[in-house]
C-alpha cells in the first residue's frame, strides 16, 4: 500500500478529494502548526513511482470498458456507494447503490480520473508535509483505495476535516 492525498483537484475530479465527497479542500498543515509526533510522511518520490508503476500495468491490461462500484467519504459526509460504467474509457452513467444523490463529478470518473487525482494530491503532498497518503492497485494498476488524513494536533484532537478516502470494488471487465 502506498501513501496519498486528494487535494482541491479540478473541474473533472473536484469530488476525488475531500471536495469530491462534498467537504473543501480541508484545511492546510503551516510550518507552524508542526505534524503529530511522530508522524514521518511518505516520500512523493515514491508515491510518483508506484503511480507510474501502476499505470504501466493499466495501459497494458488494454481494458477500456469497465464497471465499477465507488465508494467515498470527505470527513464528515458520507456519499452513497455508486456504479460507476465506463465504454471506449469515458463514464457512461453513475447509479446509486444506496439511497442518496450521486455528485455530478462522480458521473465523470474512470480509472484515468482516478489516476490524475492520484499525481495531483502527490504534487499537494509535497507542499503539505503532514499528510498522510494511502493508497493500492489493483494487479492490473488499477486504484483500488484511497485514504488521505492531516497528520496535524488539530485532526487527532477530533477535527471533522481532516481527512478523505474512496474505495474501488466490484470492478468488472465489460468488453
């Protein structure tokens, strides 16, 4: 398992992160305020590297229409697990699996979203030295979990904020 955090990520994926799941962006660990002790985050170096490892995998796995179940949480909300189905590599439909609305954003995501919210929370990482990243590929390098937590004496007092994370299940080859 690797380590990651969405961040505020653009129109396409402004709900992979804690936006994604209907949060902000979540607050930004300052130099000041210092991380848990303790805390050592993971290098972004190596997040790069196994990002790029698992979109080998992907690309060469040649699969372009899929579905999926995705779940996620921004602290405090919760969304409703959703089928994600994917033809030709573009989103198709988003059905909720659960009562509850799907987000527009999430109608849009594929493997290749999920994979740009990937390198994008790696670039957030390395301006915010308390965040924790987690995440695992599947063998075929797709994203199969994500969980992001500020590593800050605010989040591991209670704060609601501070982290995210989504989960991939379910996924089936289509075509």
């Amino acid at each position: 398992m690797t380590l990651l955090r969405l961040a505020a990520l653009p129109l396409l994926f402004a709900l992979t992160s804690s936006a994604l799941a209907g949060g902000a962006v979540g607050p930004t660990a300052s130099a000041s305020a210092g991380c848990v002790p303790g805390f050592v985050q993971p290098s972004p170096a190596a997040l790069s590297r196994t990002l790029a490892a698992a979109q080998t995998r992907w690309k060469a796995s040649g699969v372009r229409s899929y579905s999926f179940d995705f779940e996620q949480i921004a602290q405090p909300v919760r969304f409703p697990k959703t089928l994600i189905t994917v033809s030709g590599g573009r989103a198709l439909s988003a059905v909720p699996l659960e009562p509850g609305t799907a987000s527009p954003q999430t109608a849009r995501l594929n493997v290749e979203g999920l994979f740009l919210a990937i390198r994008q929370d790696i670039a957030y990482a390395r301006t915010s030295p308390c965040t924790e990243l987690k995440i695992s590929y599947a063998p075929n390098g797709s994203p199969v979990s994500f969980a992001s937590q500020l590593q800050t004496p605010a989040t591991a007092n209670g704060m609601a904020d501070g982290g995210a994370s989504w989960t991939v299940s379910s996924f089936k080859r289509l075509k």
